[in-house]
C-alpha cells in the first residue's frame, strides 16, 4: 500500500469515527482492549509451552509418579512383571501394586526400580521432591543418653548391627490384608521426620511416631506377624520387633513389659506390651517405627495404604 493509499484510509477512519455515537465508540475501544490482552495472553502461554520441552512438560503435568523422603511409592507393574526392587532390595507387592519404601536420607530427584518382563530388564523412573520435615529440641539430663562413653558406643554399635539385619529380612509371606491398625490409642507427642536435637546437638531424624500414653498401657500387634526380637536396648529401652512378611518390619520401643517370647506369632490385635519410660525417654510413650524394603517410613502413610478398600 502506497503512502496516497494509506493517507486516505486514515482519513476515511477519522471522518467515519467523528459521525460515531459517543457510547458505540466506547464500546468499540473497551472490545478492542479486551481482544488485545486475550491474544497476548494466549502468544504468552504459547511461548512458554514452547519453551518447555516434551520431558518437562511431562514432568510439569503428571506428578503421580513423586514420593518424599521416608514416604511410599505406590506403583502397578505392568502383568508379569518379577523380581521388582529398590536399590537392589526386593519390594512389597501388595494386590496388584507394589509399596516401596523411601529413606529419609533419599536425595532428591530421579530414582527408579528395576524389574524383569519376559526375561529382560526393565526399570521404571520416578521422582523423589522435597519435603520440610519441622525441628523438635529435647533436653535430656542423662548426659549419657547424648553423649555415650566408649564401652556404651560399643554396645550401641552392636545394637545397630542386630536391628539393621533384622530391617532387611524379607519374606514371601503375603503382606496384611485386613488393615493396619495403631497399636496404641494416645497423644501424638512427636511426629516421624522431625529434625532432632538432643541438649543441642543435631542427631538423626525421628525415624518412628511417638504416642504418649501412662506406663502400663497395653500395645497391640498392628498386623499378624512374627516376634523376631524381645530385648532391653540402650537407647530403645525394651524393645520388641514383629516382622509382618514382606519387608514390612515394625518395632516398639521404651517398655515397662514385653508380653511375647522370640519366635512367637502373634495376630491383629494381640497384646504384646505394655507402655513404658526405658531407654532414651523423658516420659512413658511408645515409640513405634515401620520399616518397608529395610527403610524407616511414616507410619501414619503405611496405615493408609494398608487400608482396605
């Protein structure tokens, strides 16, 4: 279009608005606006769409395939799928899905599991995000319950030795099917995944869920399982540990009583201890850990994914 041609237009325009009414012609710039800002929003959306490419796009959408540190991963294998594991460890299978457990020290980003599927290896990825446990500060005065003298780091480190073993034990035995109940009614006096510092001093991380309760409350058997462990543990007090099939092991802590032998088998419900204030404590609770695949995770989540549907 030539400058003639464009004047001319322009003029046109000019006469033609001047004959307008005053409120089509502020309708007009109001519709005008609106068109404007609606197309920059959506070149807007575009270009960031753009800028992402097909793997984080996929990311940005599908966040089913997460879990934090000391959660756990839920996961339907495709049929056939055998030998399902976690860092080399086997897994729960559980209906048709499969429970892992995550660590709280999992770094975070990408982890995966391996599986084999007509006799060759595969592997399933997924994504480990953040999560802010909060602090709890104790005050112990038992020095010695923070800062042990070298013959009680010995026995711990033994302790430890004979409680990571015990962690790792996984059967074939079908995991519970009948739910998975807590095993004592009460105040919950620390969460599991606080940051946790002793007179001061940063230690590991709750890796339990405490219940307050008065000393001589019973505790239950959460599930059926077996007693793989019955004794009296420098920081755990008496200790009691059941081993439920399937990597998933629970142990309770810091009893006035244990109430079943090694070796027993116990059902949903049984009794098999009472409430107390041994070991590390500052008052009578129980400390009940879950571990799943030999890692220590929440267990207020794995009663909720025990439960049946």
């Amino acid at each position: 279009m030539d400058d003639h041609a464009k004047g001319a237009m322009h003029t046109n325009t000019g006469i033609h608005m001047r004959g307008m009414p005053l409120a089509s012609l502020l309708f007009g710039l109001v519709v005008g606006l609106f068109v404007g800002l609606l197309g920059w929003s959506l070149t807007a959306t575009a270009s960031e769409a753009a800028s992402l490419n097909d793997g984080d796009l996929v990311q940005s959408i599908n966040t089913k395939h997460t879990v934090v540190p000391g959660g756990i991963y839920r996961w339907t294998p495709p049929a056939g799928a055998t030998d399902i594991r976690f860092n080399d460890r086997p897994v729960m299978r559980f209906q048709d899905r499969i429970l892992v457990g995550i660590p709280l020290n999992q770094p975070l980003g990408s982890a995966k599991l391996t599986y084999l599927l007509s006799g060759q290896a595969s592997s399933h990825s997924f994504s480990v995000v953040d999560k802010a446990y909060t602090e709890q500060h104790i005050t112990l005065q038992n020095r010695e319950m923070v800062n042990p003298n070298p013959e009680q780091l010995a026995r711990i480190r033994e302790e430890s030795r004979r409680q990571r073993a015990l962690y790792l034990q996984h059967s074939d035995v079908p995991p519970p099917t009948t739910g998975f109940i807590q095993p004592l009614q009460g105040r919950i006096s620390s969460l599991f995944g606080h940051r946790r510092f002793f007179n001061g001093q940063a230690r590991n991380p709750h890796s339990g869920l405490d219940i307050a309760a008065p000393t001589g409350s019973e505790i239950s058997a959460p599930a059926a399982g077996e007693v793989t462990l019955v004794d009296d543990l420098y920081y755990n007090g008496k200790t009691i540990f059941l081993d439920h099939g399937q990597g998933l092991i629970t142990m309770y802590c810091h009893l006035s009583e244990s109430l079943v032998t090694q070796g027993e088998r116990v059902t949903q419900g049984e009794v098999i201890g009472l409430v107390g204030a041994t070991g590390r404590v500052t008052g009578p609770h129980l400390h009940w850990s879950v571990s799943l695949n030999g890692y220590r995770v929440d267990p207020q989540s794995m009663m909720a994914e025990l439960t049946p549907e």
